[in-house]
C-alpha cells in the first residue's frame, strides 16, 4: 500500500480536481445507471460536479482537501464542518483507476483525525450505490434514513467527550439537550449566543427582531420558509435550490449571479418592475428572452448599442409603411 494523505486543496488545483471529479460521477453514472438518461440521481452526479466554477466556490467556501496516493492527486474530499462538533462529507471522490487499493479507508481515517471535535459525521449516497452502502457502514456509519433515492449515514464518535482547545473530557448531558419535546416552546429576550443546533425539527418556528449575525445554515430543508425584512449584507447564498421561489420588494445593488441554471425542467425566470441599470449578463444562453416595456438608455448587446438597433428598426418599419 502506498502513502496516503491528504492536504488542503487550493485554486491552482481547481482544474485537475474538476477533472477527477466529472471522470469519477461519470463513471458512477454509467456503473449505476447505464443507458437510463430519463433517471436523474443527484447523489451520482451532483449539480455543479463538471463545472471549474463550483470546485473554485467548494475550495473557497468549505472544507476542501486533495488526496495525495505517492504524491499524486488522485482524488478530493469536500467537508462542511459546523457548530462546535458536528460535521459534513459532501464528496468524496478518487480516481477509477486508484479505487481498490484502501484509499477512501485511509482518507476517512485522515478527515476524523483532522477534525477530533467532530463527534458526529453525517453524509447522504445514492440508494443505487450499493458498495458505498458497504463502504460507510464498513467505517462506522449507520443508517438514519432512506428513500427510494436516497440513502442518509451518520456516525458517532466517542460518546461523552467534547474537545474544544485543549483536551478534556465532560459528560455530554453537562452542554447538550437532546431527545426532548421544546415544541410550543416561547422563547424571548434570550443569549443564545455560540448555541449549536443539530437534528433539530424546527419546522414552522418563527425567528423576529432577533440578531443572527454569523449564522450557518447547512444541509437544512427550508422550504416554505419566509425571510422578509432581512438584512442580509456580505452573505453568502449559494449551492441552493430555488425552484419556483419567489423574490420581491429586493434590493440587489453589488449582487453577483453566476454559474446559475433554470432547473430540470427548464422553468422560465420573470423580471418584473426591477431597476437594473447599468448590468451586465456576460456568457449566458439568452434564447426566446423577452425584454418589454423596459428603459433601455445606453444598453448594450455584444457592444452594439440597443437604441441605435430599434432606431435602425423603427426606420426600416417607417419606410415599409411608405
């Protein structure tokens, strides 16, 4: 067996990285799924997992790590690490041609000596990979939940021990609540300020007037949330399923929209009644847009200026009239 370890990815790394990624999903698709092109399995293939610009946002914004077999990258690890001790395999990925050989052991080994304040590890697998189901459990993971896509593994660490700063041991029922009902629970006026929430069902709780500077939100179904009157300055929205969202009365000044699509289906975006002077769409597929009744002063279309374009048509339209 040769050396195995793993170092943290960097923006140089982004395209091999991209490269291993799409080869691996690729060949998980085509394992898994084969000819089936009418079966989408985000697990197998997850959004973004071809494209250089989600691995530079992954390298930036989580926990990104190459794997090194002999000194060679031959694989990535993309974590979320939350809260005090709870963490997140979002991807694991290694070469065809290096899987065998006992490196994905290795490597999970690595991620928890990395992190020893984690004491849960949690990831999702497709339903149809039915060796990562031997692999997980192999490691220590046990299943939590399933669909008919989906598979959910979580992984407990030593019971009763939270490292923070130097090591020491206390009882976890010293700083955790955990299996009780807190439903119908009002709760005003509170510090809850560093609180780690996790397998928390909060659906349908209410959030007002209250200071959540520095949250996190990871791996949480929001749907049917409400956020209104928000100040949402420097935040990071990214990675998200917005599929037939809706946002209104919204100031984007600075927004920066990239490396976004309209979903499985297709579904049409609406821009109604907003002020988006002096924007820029760059490399976008604009096909069948319309743009009606809007302000079109000193816009621009691959440099040609739009109102020399409807002056243009409207003198052509004047002399077919003639």
């Amino acid at each position: 067996m040769g050396t195995v370890k793993i170092e943290k990815a960097n923006m140089e790394d982004a395209l091999i990285l991209t490269g291993l990624k799409k080869n691996v999903f690729d060949t998980e698709k085509e394992k898994w799924l084969g000819n089936q092109e009418d079966i989408v399995d985000h697990n197998i293939q997850p959004p973004g997992y071809d494209s250089i610009e989600m691995t530079k946002y992954m390298i930036r914004e989580l926990n990104y790590f190459k794997i090194l077999y002999e000194g060679m990258l031959v694989g990535g690890l993309i974590l979320t690490v939350v809260g005090k001790r709870h963490g997140r395999v979002d991807r694991i990925f290694v070469d065809p041609s290096y899987q065998g050989k006992g490196i994905g052991t290795i490597v999970m080994g690595e991620m928890e000596s990395e992190y020893p304040e984690v004491m849960t590890w949690e990831l999702e697998t497709s339903s149809r990979q039915l060796n990562n189901h031997r692999f997980y459990e192999k490691m220590g993971y046990k299943k939590i939940f399933e669909t008919d896509d989906e598979f959910c593994y979580e992984k407990k660490m030593k019971e009763g021990v939270f490292v923070q700063g130097e090591s020491r041991e206390i009882t976890i029922q010293g700083d955790t609540l955990s299996d009780e009902d807190l439903s119908e629970l009002q709760v005003e006026y509170s510090n809850l300020n560093n609180i780690d929430f996790y397998g928390i069902n909060g659906s349908y709780s209410t959030f007002s007037n209250s200071n959540l500077m520095g949250a996190g939100f990871n791996n949480c179904n929001l749907s049917e949330s409400r956020f209104q009157n928000i100040n949402l300055q420097k935040a990071l929205i990214a990675d998200l399923n917005l599929s037939q969202s809706e946002l209104a009365h919204v100031t984007l000044g600075g927004v920066h929209v990239h490396d976004t699509n309209l979903g499985e289906k297709n579904e049409h975006i609406r821009f109604e009644r907003c002020d988006l002077h002096g924007s820029k769409l760059d490399n976008c597929n604009l096909n069948h847009v319309e743009i009606a009744n809007c302000d079109v002063t000193r816009m621009k279309i691959n440099g040609i200026s739009v109102e020399d374009l409807m002056k243009a048509y409207e003198s052509v339209q004047d002399k077919r009239k003639d």
